[in-house]
C-alpha cells in the first residue's frame, strides 16, 4: 500500500490523463486495490456475476465447461466480474468424477484416445485453457503429460485437479501449468515443493472448498463417493503452509459453486464473491501476510494466468478497483469493508454491505 495519491480513470484503464475530469471521487482515509481474481470456481446463472462484482471480484476462472453454449453466454458481460473458462474437462472413466457425477462417454478421456484430437477439439469450441482430472482411476500419467504437450504447442495453459498425494504427484510431473486443489489425505514431500518451484507450476489450493467440506461431509460424500480415512483440513493447512514456506506461488480461488444441492429440498450455501474473501481470510490461517493474501488474488493471479492488463493499481492497466473504508494491511477481514467498485473503469453501484 503506497503513500496517499490521485488515481485517474480514463474509460477502461488508469491514467496519468488529468485532462477532462467529470467526475471525482474524495477517498481520503480509505484505501484502493486491485480488482480481485477468483481462480477457480463454478457458474451456473448469470445472476453469479452480479454477486461476485458485488463483492470486488473482476475476474473469475470457471473450471469446467460441459456445454460450450452455455458457457458463452457468461462471457462479455460489461460492467460485471470477466470470465474465462476451461473446457469439458479431461476425466478418465473410473475416477470418481467419472462414476459419481454420472459423466457421459462421450465426454470422458480414454486410454485410447488421441490427446492432440482431444486438445484440439477443447481450444476449438473457444476455451481459455485445459483442465485435466488428475484422480484415482482418472487419465494415466502418460496420458496427462501428452494433454499439456499438446497444449503447449498451441501456446494456451493447462489446469489439473489434484486432491489427493498420489494425484498431486502425478500433476506435478506432467508439468501441468497450474495445480488445483491441495492434498487433504496428508503431508507433501519436500520434493514437491522443489519440483514445482523447478517446473515454473503455479497452486491455487482451494482451501474455502476444504474448509466448506470439513464442516459438512456430506459434501465429500457426494464428490468423491467416499470419506477419505486420512482426510484432514489439519493436513491442507499444513501444506499450504508449507507451500509459502518453501516459495510455492499461490493464487486465491475457492471452487465455489453457489448453493451445493444435498437433496431435492435442501442445499447448503456457498456463494460466490463472498468466498474469495473467505480464502483470503484461510490463506491468512496459514501463514501469508494479508499482503501475501491480497497478492494471491491479483497481481499473482494476473502474473500466472497471463493477464498482463491486470491486477496491479498502475497506469495503463484495466481500471478494476475496490475501494475499501479499512486497511486490509492490518485486518484482511477489511477487504469486506467496501466503499466502491469498479469493473474496467465502470462503477458498479450495487455493492455488498
């Protein structure tokens, strides 16, 4: 947080351009930051867009894709949270994904499939980046390291779902870009660490869907099929923790989905917008500086997933700010205490309170 100055915005980017200003605003006493970025989460209604603005968050990672269609319509929203997304994910049959969200055959990857046809087809129907289902019974590794070759070669990035050690493991030797999730059913070795660090990988542990299923097991019990003996949130604040110790980069995102439906008549809240801040609190629990937190959510974010229009308060940069009444330095619950937010350069009137 730098000394006290003017910030101009000039339509959708920051500027150093004093000439013309039609509009002030007097933010003595409070304090501007980026836009925030949610890494990884999950849509279903349009309506999830004006809650995440709502709550700062200008940009969000949506981790699948099963109808490109309905996919598209989230995109070009302005003045709401810009949203990229993946595509049908690349899940193996016998993986739990495969078996408990009842995935279609033609929507899974097999031992025989061609990983070039597969990426091809993925970046075809306008996704942003890949997801592979790294799991137990999911793609071999093999298979997960052709999928990030053959993504490489077009220039785009690949994200793996990873929840368990072996998985993890398994992701980190494909040279996947970015690794999601953070094991739950013990400790990383150091080597993890050393080799993530060696690949140029990047973490967005997900630790609010952790925390949302270790106070509800239901949750794991419909994701995975299974309660996973070993299972901890001890465990994934441990390595996490480790992770920043070690200089892993961590980005912030939640796999927040909304509302999680546990039967025909009851479903258990997690919202979106309001999570992102929820990690930043979680990363906080686990050793980063509110600094370090606040980073995990914008200029790293940005950095990782290569958005270099974004994330930093600079001049040329997409004019996405949160205004903020409290220092976020001092309490990262403050990052709630909004004044104003702006989504490249528009003022988003509807703020949470």
């Amino acid at each position: 947080m730098g000394p006290p100055r003017t910030v101009f915005i000039d339509r959708e980017h920051i500027s150093d351009n004093i000439e013309g200003v039609t509009n002030t605003v007097d933010a003595s006493g409070q304090f501007l930051i980026p836009g925030l970025i949610d890494s990884h989460l999950h849509l279903s209604q349009i309506s999830s867009l004006r809650d995440l603005t709502s709550y700062g968050v200008t940009t969000v990672f949506q981790m699948d894709c099963k109808n490109y269609t309905a996919c598209a319509l989230f995109k070009g929203h302005i003045g709401l949270s810009e949203y990229f997304n993946a595509g049908i994910p690349a899940t193996g049959p016998n993986g739990s994904h495969a078996i408990n969200m009842h995935t279609p055959p033609d929507q899974l990857i097999f031992p025989s499939s061609d990983p070039v046809e597969w990426v091809g087809h993925i970046f075809g129907n306008h996704s942003d980046y890949l997801k592979i289902t790294a799991e137990r019974g999911g793609p071999s590794l093999l298979m997960q390291s052709a999928l990030v070759k053959a993504t490489h070669i077009l220039g785009k990035q690949t994200m793996s779902h990873a929840s368990d050690i072996a998985s993890y493991l398994e992701a980190i030797a494909s040279r996947s870009d970015g690794i999601q999730h953070i094991p739950d059913d013990g400790l990383l070795p150091l080597s993890a660490f050393r080799d993530i660090k060696k690949h140029g990988q990047f973490v967005t542990p997900t630790m609010a869907v952790f925390k949302f299923a270790s106070e509800n097991p239901i949750v794991w019990e419909r994701l995975r099929g299974v309660s996973w003996a070993n299972s901890s949130y001890a465990n994934v604040q441990a390595n996490v923790a480790a992770m920043h110790r070690y200089g892993v980069p961590i980005l912030a995102g939640t796999d927040a989905i909304g509302s999680f439906p546990v039967n025909g008549t009851f479903s258990l809240a997690f919202p979106h917008g309001l999570s992102l801040h929820q990690e930043l609190h979680n990363l906080v629990d686990a050793g980063l500086s509110p600094a370090e937190a606040i980073n995990a959510a914008t200029s790293v974010a940005a950095k990782y997933h290569k958005l270099g229009d974004r994330g930093i308060v600079k001049c040329g940069m997409r004019a996405d700010l949160i205004l903020l009444r409290r220092n976020p330095l001092v309490d990262i619950s403050s990052t709630l205490d909004i004044e104003k937010v702006w989504v490249s350069g528009r003022e988003y009137l509807d703020v949470a309170k």
